[in-house]
C-alpha cells in the first residue's frame, strides 16, 4: 500500500519534533526499506538534535514500530472505508476492500506492502517482526468477520484467500505496474465469494 504520513492540525501550523520525526519516518522507511534508512537520515530530513530523536524514539526499532503503528492504522482504515463505500450487503463490502488495493496500486511512489516489506528485513521472532505478523492476523481476522456476515461456508478458509489475494495484488502492482493487476485481484475474489457465500433474498 502506499502510505502518506500522517499529518495533524493545520498545514501551515508548525508541527511538533515528534511529529516531524516520525512524518520524515513514513516517508523514508516506505520509500527505502526500515533497514536501508539510518537514524542520521531521519534526524536529518527532521530537522532535530539527535537527542531530540532519542528522547522520543530510544531505540530504532522503537521507531520503527511506531511507523508500523501509523501504517497499520492508514491501510485497515483504507481497507474499512473501501468496505463501507460498497454499502450494506456483506458480499458487497467484502468485494468492495478490493477497491482499496486498486487505490493503493494506483498512488504515486507506490512501493507495496510496508508490512510484507518490512518482515523482509527483520528476523523472525523480533518484536518488529512480530508486529508485522500481528497486523496480518488483525486483517485476516477483520476479513472474516466480513466472510461470516456474508454466511460464507467456510469463513476462515475464505478470509485466508481473500488475504492472499490482497498481498498478492500489493506485490503484484510492484513487479508489474499495471492497473488492472488489482481489478483481476477483484474479480478473482468476487468468484471465491459467489462461490462461498450464499446469496440473501
């Protein structure tokens, strides 16, 4: 997904070092990999002391999970608006968070999954890693709230798909560019989901 770092108060309203530091966060980790950004490029992007990161953030992980909180909060609230948007028919809104995966392909300096890119480069039973797993089970436990709403037949197996089908279009829009990668993602659901779900009067 692409992210954009969040931002609070009014444009022209001078923002918090805090804040500062973890805008410049967003921006970089997304663009660069969490490992492939220092804490001297943040500081500096920031315009703060080192002291001033470090009294905020005392590790770069902490950081780091701090990034990951604002992304997870971004891409559930996208996946959440996508469903609304469908409106009130459980198939339709679990057809419809696939419009939040066209939306993200299309943004400019769209780089892909920050959660997927950032298990990458994190060793397994980290606490950045675990964070990483953390938010896909959220998602996956979201989607099936979804599935069980709409009287899927089999609501865990079908929000396990349905997920995969959403990291793969993220990876997907990376490795190829095109556009329609998402509304195949789309339409690929949309049979799983006829398939499972049985349809009201």
């Amino acid at each position: 997904m692409a992210v954009a770092a969040p931002h609070h108060g009014r444009p022209d309203e001078p923002r918090p070092a805090r804040q500062r530091i973890l805008d410049n966060a967003f921006r970089l980790f997304y663009a660069h990999g969490v490992r492939g950004v220092g804490v001297d490029t943040v500081i500096a992007e920031s315009g703060v002391a080192k002291a001033t990161l470090y009294k905020h953030f005392p590790r770069k992980d902490d950081l780091v999970l701090a990034y990951l909180d604002g992304v997870d909060e971004f891409w559930r609230g996208q996946l959440q608006a996508a469903a609304d948007a469908a409106g009130a028919d459980p198939r339709s809104r679990l057809v419809g968070i696939f419009d939040a995966l066209e939306t993200a392909c299309r943004r400019d300096g769209f780089h892909g999954c920050a959660f997927i890119n950032t298990a990458a480069e994190s060793a397994p039973g980290t606490e950045v890693h675990r964070r990483t797993v953390e938010h896909k089970d959220a998602v996956r436990a979201w989607v099936r709230e979804l599935a069980v709403a709409a009287d899927a037949s089999d609501p865990d197996g079908l929000a396990r798909t349905l997920t995969l089908l959403l990291d793969g279009g993220l990876a997907a829009g990376v490795l190829d560019g095109d556009p329609q990668t998402a509304a195949a993602a789309r339409e690929a659901a949309r049979a799983l989901i006829d398939a499972q779900c049985a349809r009201r009067a």
